[in-house]
C-alpha cells in the first residue's frame, strides 16, 4: 500500500512540477504582453499628438487657402473691372478721334499757332475789331487744342490702367502660387496624417490581439492556479495517509516486539531463568504481571 502512494505521490508531485512550470511561462509571457501594451500605448499616444500637430496645421492651411482665394476672387474682379474701364476708355477714345477726323491741325502746330496769337496782341498795335477777331481766332484754336490735350489724357488714363492691370496680374499671380504652395503642403500633411492613422490603427488592431491574449492567460493562470491548489491538497493528502500508515507499521512493530519480549519473559520465569530489567518493564507494560 506504501508503495502505491509513494508512487501516486511522484506521479502528483511531476504533475505539480509541471503545472508550476506552466504557470510559470504563462505569467512571463503575460509579463511580456504588458510590456507589449505599455510600449503600443506609449507610441500610440506620441502618434495622436503628432496628428493633433498634423490637423492643427491642416486647419491653419484651410484659412490661409480660403483666405487667398479671397483675394484672388477680388483681384480677378478688379482686373475684370479695369479691363472693362480699359475698353470703354478706348471706345471714347475711338469716338474722339472720328468726333476730331476733320482737324488739320496737330497738337503742336496749333500750340504755336495760339503762341503766335497771343504775341501779336501782346506786340501788336491792333484795332479794337481786329484784336476781337483774334482773341475769337484763339477761342476757337484752344477749342481744338482742348481735343487733343482731352485725348492725351484719355491715352495717358489707359496707360495708367494697363499699368494697373499688369500690377493686378503680378498680384494674381503671386496669390496663385501661394495657394499652389498651400494645397502641396496640404496634400503632403494629409498623406502624412494618413500614415499616422494607419500607424494608429495598427496599434489599435494589436492592442486587441494582446488583450486578447492577455484574458486569455490570465484565465489560463486561475485554472493552472486551481490545479497547482488541488495538487497540493492531494499531495498533502497522501504524505498524511503516508505519514499515517508508517507510524502504523512502527506500532506494529513495537506491537510485535513487545509481544514476543513478553513470551521469552514468560518462558524464561516458567524454566527459572534470569530476566533482564528492561525485559520485565516490557512485561509489566503490557500488563500480564498478575498471570505469574
């Protein structure tokens, strides 16, 4: 019987061995996941506020964006608006000429002409009639020389607005490229904060697989603990029955002892030999003194 529970006892013992070697590996590759989990938090985390920074400057570019095209929607009206001031300007222009098409002065001739005029009145001994006629004569030349200094305005006015088309254009162009400028940085920073999504996803999909993973050792710890408790019960179970059953053998054997010091005693005083001490305190134990 001994050696079925010594026997059942190595068998209890292996598999409490192995099942604390288990539970051993499992607990270090939890330790692993959460280590694990620390390090994805931590990343995850220096990736959200790196996509915070990302859309921050996205939202920036959308104002400066709507801001340009502001502009630009204002510089192109008032380049629209000076090319139509531009074309009516020519017409006037155009209708001046054919209104002046019958002079056969020039501008220069009739400057002279007047100079000329007002030299002779100034020097001139004229009469009262004769200084009328010319004065008229000179009402009538800055008439036609008011034609010619009306239409240089008018041409130096174009060439003020063409100016200030050209300006306009400068301006258009400089708001085009800015906005081009934008709208890469804008496609660049979305494609970046793409990847930083991705990036976080992925975390996100790994951080589920290790939770995952995670419960479910930890409910292989409780039963591996489980199972290391009752092994442990049974193995105390069987060293006690173990302990019991040889302290059972050794009263046997005392048991036995006694019994037979007891029937040497009894032979040895039946033939008249001598008994030792320890022999007959053995027989007085046991209580068959008064059978002498």
């Amino acid at each position: 019987m001994s050696g079925e529970l010594r026997h059942k006892l190595n068998e209890l013992e292996q598999k409490m061995s192995d099942v604390k070697g288990e539970l051993e590996k499992v607990l270090s590759e939890i330790y692993d996941l959460e280590k694990r989990r620390r390090y994805l938090l931590l990343k995850m985390g220096e990736l959200k506020d790196e996509s915070k920074r990302y859309k921050s400057r996205l939202n920036t570019l959308k104002e400066e964006i709507k801001e340009l095209n502001e502009t630009l929607y204002d510089l192109e009206k008032e380049k629209g608006e000076k090319i139509s001031s531009l074309k009516k300007l020519r017409e006037r222009i155009k209708e001046r000429l054919r209104a002046g098409s019958g002079l056969q002065r020039g501008e220069k001739k009739l400057e002279t002409e007047i100079s000329n005029l007002e030299w002779t009145i100034q020097t001139t001994p004229l009469s009262l009639t004769e200084e009328k006629r010319i004065i008229a004569k000179i009402k009538s030349l800055e008439e036609q020389l008011y034609f010619y200094r009306e239409l240089n305005s008018m041409r130096d006015e174009v060439q003020t607005i063409k100016k200030n088309i050209e300006e306009i254009k400068e301006k258009i162009n400089s708001c085009v490229n800015a906005i081009a400028e934008k709208i890469s940085e804008r496609q660049k920073l979305r494609g970046g904060l793409a990847k930083i999504l991705g990036e976080i996803n992925e975390i996100k999909l790994e951080l589920e697989k290790i939770n995952r993973e995670y419960y479910d050792k930890r409910d292989r710890v409780s039963e591996l603990r489980s199972k290391h408790k009752d092994l442990i019960s049974q193995i105390i179970a069987i060293k006690k029955g173990i302990k019991e059953e040889k302290e059972k053998r050794k009263i046997d054997r005392e048991s036995a002892l006694k019994e037979k010091i007891k029937k040497e005693v009894l032979e040895k005083i039946e033939s008249g030999k001598k008994v030792s001490f320890e022999e007959f305190k053995v027989f007085l134990e046991e209580g068959d003194a008064n059978n002498i």
